[in-house]
C-alpha cells in the first residue's frame, strides 16, 4: 500500500490527498506534526526519509518520492488506470500545468510556514506584519489567476472544463489557507465558485484537513 507521510494543513500534503482521493487510490496516512516538539519534520527519522524536512513524502513500495506536483505526475503515470489529473492533450495539459504552478511554485513558497516561521523568528515581524506580508502575496497571485480563470472558455465547473485536474489539486488548499489568514475573496469569484464546487466533492472532502486523523 502507499504510504503518504502529512500533515493535516500542509498545502503540499493536503494536494496529494486530494488527487489520491481523486484517483480512488488507497494509502496509509502518517501524520508528522509540523508544529509539535519544534516540528516533528526536523527529527532524525523523518529527516532521514525526507532530507528536505518538508511533506508530503510518498513512499510507494519502498521507494521515496517528494514534491507535490512531481508526486501527482507520478501517480498518473504509474496509475494510468484510475482518473487522470492532465488533459490528454498537450496545449491542456500545459494549461493544467501553468494554473497548477502558479500556485505551487509562486504562491506558496513564500508563503509556507518555515517562511512565515523565519519572518517571525528570525526577522522579528509581530503577527500583524506577518499577515500582512501574507494577505500580500496572495491577492498578487490570485488577481492574476482569477484574470486567467475567469476570461478562459476552458474553464469550467473546475480549473479546466468539468473534470478536476491538477489546477484544482492545488487551488483548493491555496484558498483554504487564505481564508486561514482572513484573506479577502470577494475580487476572486470565480476561484471562489470553483473551491465552493470542489468542496462539494467527496474527494475534496475526503481530502480535507479537517477529515485528517491529526487534525488539531
């Protein structure tokens, strides 16, 4: 079985419970608390399976694989069988893999939590300047993905058309992060129409960090 080492509010993680859930793909889940203990991602034995200190970690018969979108590509490609997260086609699939990107690779990393640990930490910014900082680079990104979204004929129910994609695997966390942070949505309607619609999916809801055994 797949063993997927997370933590109930990683965006990272909480993508690749969404596109396993997607997939109908069965795993173990193993909780490794980001905040407990100084973060239990720091400890040797979890350092030792991941070096990044990061999660998610995939471990699929003994082998380790990390990044959440290299994780969903290779569930794809190795579970062809089940529900594609990409378009057959290369120019949707592009399309699939930009709206997915900017959220992985644009958002979030700025915005994840040993960056806001370090702003604090580190650098001394109070919580209100942490906010700030965060609410920021959120309403960058999403003001371009909402233009993106909202003026395309390929989106649809989802990110891309009526089927959930890779997009979706990481829009939804993104937004559910923001509104951890008091984030205003309101010039977002369509990303807000599009997360209102994946909640309402059993795989979305499955996935979501509330459903987690380590929620708290």
């Amino acid at each position: 079985m797949l063993k997927l080492y997370t933590y109930f509010r990683s965006s990272a993680a909480y993508r690749v419970r969404i596109g396993l859930a997607l997939k109908g793909l069965a795993y173990e889940s193993i909780p490794v608390h980001l905040l407990r203990g100084g973060g239990e991602q720091h400890m040797p034995a979890y350092s030792a399976i991941n070096p990044q200190q990061l999660v998610p970690a995939l471990d699929d018969a003994g082998v380790v694989l990390t990044q959440s979108l290299a994780v969903l590509e290779y569930l794809d490609e190795a579970y062809p069988h089940t529900m594609p997260l990409l378009p057959a086609q290369p120019l949707q699939r592009a399309r699939v893999r930009a709206l997915a990107q900017a959220v992985a690779c644009d958002m979030h990393p700025i915005n994840n939590l040993r960056v806001l640990q370090y702003l604090e930490q580190q650098l001394g910014l109070i919580p209100e300047a942490k906010q700030a900082w965060y609410q920021h680079w959120v309403q960058l990104g999403f003001a371009a993905l909402e233009q993106q979204l909202a003026s395309s004929p390929e989106t649809g129910l989802y990110c891309h058309g009526d089927v959930p994609t890779q997009a979706d695997c990481c829009l939804v966390p993104q937004v559910f992060n923001a509104l951890r942070f008091d984030a205003d949505m309101q010039p977002y309607p369509t990303i807000t129409r599009i997360y209102a619609h994946c909640l309402a999916q059993s795989a979305f809801a499955q996935a979501a960090p509330a459903a987690q055994l380590d929620a708290q």
